[in-house]
C-alpha cells in the first residue's frame, strides 16, 4: 500500500509541476499575441464588426491557433459511483496543453492509473483513463469541465478481453 501512495504522491508532484510550467506558458504567449500590426489590428476589427462570419472566416488560421481557454490544470479529489464497486473516492492529478490532457488518477477500486484525453474549448472532455501504460484498458471518459474547478461525467470500461468485469459508473471531482 505504501508504494501506490507514493506512486500518486509523486504524479500529484509532476502534475503540479507541469502545471505550473503550462500557466506560465500560456501568460507569455497571450502578452505575445498583444502585438500586431497596424493592418492585422484593422482586419480583426473588421471581423468583429462582421456578425455574420464564422470564428475561422473572421480570423482565418488565428481562431484555429489559440489555446484552449478554459484550463483543467490541477489536483482534484471527489467521488465515483461504480456499477460494481459502489460509492468511493477518486483523485486525479491533470495537465492540460491546449487541448491535450495527462495525468494521474486513482480511485477506491483501481491503483495508480494514467488519464489521456481532450477536452474542447466548452469544456467538453473525452478521456481514456488506462490502467497500464501499455494497451487500451481501462475507462473511456466523457463529461464535462464545469464552473473551472469541476469535472464529471461517465466512464465505461473497455478493451480489458477477460481480466476485468463489465463496468460502469459516474463520477464528479472537484480541483484542491
């Protein structure tokens, strides 16, 4: 037992880490992004005046280019309702790089695992969260990145063959 809280102590660790790190890159590309030139100013401001035009008409390459701009960085702790274990506990240690989540998580039913997934610009997230770094087994995620410090949603057990029972569940953590 304790080695798994020391494998979780030190994702929550790296996690915090990247964390960290990912913030300060996303301040500098922002303050970098504040400069433009006198005809790219005019040209966004003709593409504010136009209602009618899609982010990627008004903006063209620009609105596919910039970070995501909610953020899931962090260390988060709630619960999970399993369809075969019951109520318990999960917490997740997670970075985010624009689009791109990482991380750590462990519940009251499985050790130390890792979280690979997305998650839109609405907060929307899709993760696979695997149980070993090999393969695919493990949950597939899909929930939401609410309020800026909540994620829940469903999970579903998948691509486990015969080592692992059928399940499912809900789960809802909020960031520490």
């Amino acid at each position: 037992m304790p080695s798994k809280m020391g494998v979780v102590v030190a994702g929550l660790a790296l996690a915090t880490l990247l964390a960290g790190r990912v913030g300060n890159g996303s301040v500098a590309w922002a303050q970098d992004a504040d400069v433009q030139s006198d005809e790219a100013a005019a040209q966004d401001e003709a593409a504010s005046q136009d209602v009618d035009a899609s982010p990627d008409e008004a903006y063209g390459d620009v609105a596919k280019a910039k970070p995501t701009p909610v953020s899931a960085n962090g260390v988060y702790s709630g619960t999970v309702m399993d369809a075969n274990g019951g109520a318990g506990t999960i917490s997740a240690a997670i970075s985010q790089i624009r689009t791109k989540i990482i991380g750590t998580w462990q519940d009251t039913f499985v050790p130390p695992a890792f979280i690979q997934g997305t998650m839109n610009a609405k907060g929307k997230m899709s993760l696979r969260m695997k149980f070993y770094i090999r393969g695919n087994c493990g949950y597939i995620f899909s929930g939401n990145f609410t309020n800026g410090n909540e994620i829940s949603g469903t999970y579903k057990l998948t691509a486990c063959g015969r080592k692992f029972p059928a399940d499912h569940g809900t789960l809802d953590m909020i960031k520490q």
